[in-house]
C-alpha cells in the first residue's frame, strides 16, 4: 500500500459502501463496510506513512473506526481465523 484516501470523520455509509481507497503501486481498491454506520475516527498515523497497512493491519496500520447502526448487517462477517479457513490458509 502506497497511498490510503481515508473517509470524513462523521460521514455515514450503508452496508455495503465503499469507505476509502486504498492503492498500491500497480492497483487501486475500495475498501467497502460490512455493516451500516457513521465513522468516528481514522487513523491519522497513515498520513505519510502508509506502509504500516502493509506492516501491521491488525495493529497500527487500522483504517477507520465505524460506530455500527445496524447490527443485524454483521451477520455475514467471518472473523480472521473463519475468512482464512474459507480461503485454505
């Protein structure tokens, strides 16, 4: 990941919206919420210093925070070890 374009703290999206883009050196990609919600935070860090979504996505390279509206829309969400048992990893 080269470049993070990070949401408006306070906008709200429905599930399924893309939030932000992320781009690397040969792609651009939205990253799309799971559920509905309004963002409460991004995570400044990124700001000249993309390389740590690359380096700790789990840790400090976080994108954003989103105060969940609907509860019901995370249903269909896999946590880390069921997204990666689907993929055979």
């Amino acid at each position: 990941i080269v470049h993070v374009e990070l949401p408006k703290v306070g906008a709200a999206f429905a599930a399924g919206a893309a939030v932000c883009e992320v781009e690397s050196v040969k792609a651009v990609a939205e990253v799309y919420t799971p559920a509905a919600g309004v963002i409460t935070e991004v995570n400044a860090a990124l700001d000249g210093d993309e390389s740590l979504v690359n380096q700790d996505p789990y840790g400090k390279g976080w994108l954003f925070k989103l105060r969940i509206t609907d509860p019901a829309g995370l249903s269909t969400t896999l946590d880390v070890d069921a997204y990666q048992a689907k993929i055979g990893q």
